[in-house]
C-alpha cells in the first residue's frame, strides 16, 4: 500500500499571497542588484517549487473596468520571487536550470491581459494608437483559456515566466545602469520612455536587512523592465514546461530569480502587458557546469524549447515589411521591428474586418499563441516578419471567401470608466 513514508513532496522555498500586494510579504523583490541575499539554498540536482505573485505585484483586479491599468504603478512592478542561491556555483559558471512545471493558482484560476497608456507604460503601438487603458480577464479551464472580453476564442497556454534570470555582479550592475542612462539621456523626452533608470520610489525587497544595505539596493538596483546579459525580462514564450536553461553566473551562489509568470502569449507580447499575465507556481531543478561562460561563450542565456506545445497546425500568416505603410509611408532600411509591426496591423486590420475592436485585436495578439517570424533580412530595403494566426483557436470560420468576411458583433473589452479609449 502507499506510505507517507516514501511520498516526499518537493518542497516549496517561496511562499506568497497571490491577493495580498506584494510590499506586504516575504521572498521578493523587484530589483537587480547582488547584495540582495538569497533567501533559500539549493543542493544542485535538487527539485524545488517557487509561487510568484503577478508581475504587478497583485495591482489588478478581476473586474469589468480598466481603471487599474490606467493607473498601475509602474515603479513597483515586475516582482520576483528569490532569490535561490545554488551551491557550489561560482562566478564564470553556467547555472542549468530545468522548468519542470508552470500552474496557476488553483484559487486563482484567472489571468489578464492590458493596454497600457502612452503616458503609464506604453506598449509597441502607444503612440500610433495614442493607447489609453483596456484590459482582458481569461479564465483558465484545465489548458485552456477562454475571455468574456474577446469572445469567440479558446486556445491552449503555453506557461511560461516571463522573467527569469541569475543576479548581476557590481560591475555588471555598473554596466547596465551606464548605457542605459547615456540611453535615457539621448532621448530624455520620449513617451513612453526608452528605458528605465534606478528608481528608489517603488523598490522592495522582502527581507529583513540593514537600513544602509537596504538604501543602496534601492538607490542603485536596476529595474526588471528589460531582458539582459543575466536573463531578465524576456518574455520567451517558449521557455516553458519541459525547457533547459542555460544561464551565466555572475555572482556566489548564483542568486537566480523568477517571477511574471504567464499562461499564453504571442511571439512580440506587444501590448506591454502582453501576455495573460498570472500568479502562480513554477517547478524547478538545477545543475551546474563548471567554467561553463568560457566553454559556451555565453555572452546571454541559451535554452532547449518546451516538448510541449498546442498543436495548431493551420495558421493564417500575414507579412510585413521595412515600409510604415500604415503609417506616413515611410521606407526603412532593413528594420525587423518596422516589419513586424506592418505584419501585426495587418493582422489587426483583418480581424477586425471579422468584427473585433482595435482593442481586441491587439490584446488577442499578445496573448494568444501567435507565431512571427523573421521571414528574410537580406533583401535590401525590405526586412520581412510574418505573424500567424492559428485558426484552430477561433470558433467561427476567419478564412477569405469570395463574397467577404463575415462580420460579427464582439462587443468590447474592458476598457476605462470615464469611456476614453
């Protein structure tokens, strides 16, 4: 018979509250320095779970009103559960970390996804859509995703953290806060802005420290905004359940970190908030192999993809290329981002033609489970991005017809109280 005996539960290192705000709990942090201490230690081979607040550190609610998106504080944001100190790992090292498992909470079977303003956050068309506030809650049902926002779509998740990554060295930190700020100030005015600098209004780090240490660490740590050499912010959706990581130590013990957990998203997550952001738990084991920089030549993070993907095997893919043709006309040379942007609007522009708002279409990008691709880079002017659009995850039939597309009444997201979209 089973025994409690030889049914050892893998233990889990950090706890959190997913409905209590994140400077209220223990465990996490939302900055990158390396003088924050680890908050537990792992043998490597170890199996160990981690529970991660939402990246917004519990700001949003599940309701019918984008008002905590408009007004989300954006110094606070990107919360990270750790860090986790593996032993033995050393400065030069490569840090193998496997992704076991991704799951929401059971008591929070619910996601969202946002437009964020061009003034707070903005997002890949802030200042073509001039964006102002809406928001899309998903429910999850076993894989599934399904949104009384963005009717007439259910489609498998493919979790994943948005944000995971080892701590940085001091002179490594040094680095990023340098070109950032020559960055910051090259475009001092922009909105949104190009980056973010250190910011002491807003930094958390749940732990018992000493008031000096805690006064660097804010006056100092780098924001979670962007990916980085260390990992960071990257927002793979392909570094899911089953994926290998292989990350460069910068610093004793590792200190990796890990939060923004998502349930799906789309090659780009566009809209900022672009993914169906979640709580959650992630599952992790680790490995190290020693003076691994120097024999992979890491400069950043290479990993091995999930085995496990939704299987959407028809897709209907749109093309863009380096010329703002939904804009002023305007030929680039070369520019994958002015590709993939042309590729997104035509997308949005079709589906729209089907009957959802401009709103819809761009949260429905970002979350859904949307391939694009670098179709080719050589061909001068023209860089060419394609974005598919999985048929398999829209009830209806989008497919042209001869006689037109079928235009359907989809209603709208959520969007702000005062109506101003």
């Amino acid at each position: 018979m089973a025994t409690r005996a030889n049914s050892i539960p893998h233990p889990t290192l950090v706890k959190i509250d997913p409905f209590t705000v994140a400077d209220q709990q223990k465990g996490i942090h939302n900055r990158w320095h390396p003088d924050i201490p680890p908050v537990a230690t792992v043998k490597p081979g170890q199996t160990f779970k981690i529970e991660c607040i939402d990246w917004t550190g519990a700001q949003i609610g599940n309701n019918d009103c984008s008002d905590d998106i408009k007004n989300v504080d954006l110094t606070a944001i990107h919360n990270l559960s750790g860090p986790i100190a593996v032993e033995g790992a050393e400065p030069g090292d490569c840090l193998v970390v496997d992704i076991l498992d991704v799951t929401p909470f059971e008591q929070m079977p619910w996601g969202y996804t946002g437009i964020f303003e061009l003034e707070n956050g903005g997002g890949l068309f802030a200042r073509e859509f001039n964006s102002r506030a809406c928001k899309a809650i998903w429910d999850f049902n076993g894989v599934y995703a399904t949104s009384r926002h963005i009717p007439g779509v259910r489609f498998a998740g493919v979790s994943h953290p948005g944000l995971i990554g080892t701590a940085p060295s001091a002179e490594l930190l040094a680095t990023w806060n340098k070109r950032e700020g020559g960055l910051i100030a090259e475009h001092k005015d922009a909105v949104p802005p190009v980056a973010f600098p250190p910011e002491p209004k807003g930094a958390y780090v749940g732990q018992d420290l000493p008031d000096d240490m805690r006064e660097k660490i804010y006056k100092e740590g780098a924001r979670t905004v962007p990916g980085r050499e260390h990992g960071g912010n990257c927002d793979i959706k392909n570094l899911s359940r089953g994926s290998r990581c292989y990350f460069p130590v910068f610093v004793k013990g590792a200190n990796l970190s890990v939060g923004d957990l998502h349930f799906s998203q789309g090659d780009g997550e566009m809209s900022f908030c672009g993914a169906i952001e979640m709580a959650g738990i992630i599952t992790f084991s680790t490995s190290i192999i020693k003076g691994g920089v120097e024999k992979f030549g890491l400069k950043q993070p290479i990993f091995l993809p999930s085995p496990i993907d939704p299987l959407y095997s028809a897709k209907l893919i749109f093309e863009g290329i380096s010329v703002d043709y939904h804009g002023d006309g305007k030929q680039y040379n070369m520019d994958a981002t002015v590709a993939y942007k042309q590729a997104a609007l035509n997308t949005i522009t079709y589906l729209m033609k089907l009957g959802y708002t401009r709103e819809q279409s761009y949260l429905l990008l970002s979350a859904a489970p949307i391939e694009s691709h670098v179709g080719a880079i050589v061909d001068s002017p023209n860089a060419c991005v394609t974005m598919a659009l999985p048929l398999g995850i829209f009830e209806h039939d989008i497919l042209p017809k001869e006689d037109g597309l079928q235009k359907r009444d989809f209603g709208q997201c959520a969007i702000r109280s005062d109506g101003v979209l």
